[in-house]
C-alpha cells in the first residue's frame, strides 16, 4: 500500500476539523440549555413579581 506525501496532512486536517466541529457542537449545545433553564427561571421570576403587585 502506498501513501503519497500529502496524506499525512490530510489526516492532521482530518483531526483538527474533527476537534474542531465537536467544540463547537458542545458550545452550542451548552448554550442552548444554559438559555433553555433560564428562560423557565425568568418566566419563574415574572410570575412571582406579578402576585406581589
């Protein structure tokens, strides 16, 4: 089997972009449920504000 000079490269961009990609993924991710929880807190908050008044 024989692999040219380019391959090796190939892989490293292969590798990076796989690092990449999942970082992203998982920030997004954490955003998502970061505002998901907030969104149930803040309807919380208004709820509570509107029985004081």
């Amino acid at each position: 089997m024989y692999l040219d000079p380019g391959f090796g490269s190939m892989i490293f961009q292969l590798i990076v972009a796989l690092i990449a990609g999942l970082g992203a993924y998982f920030a997004l991710a954490k955003k998502k449920a970061i505002s998901l929880f907030n969104k149930k807190n803040k309807t919380n908050m208004e709820d509570s504000n509107e029985e004081r008044i």
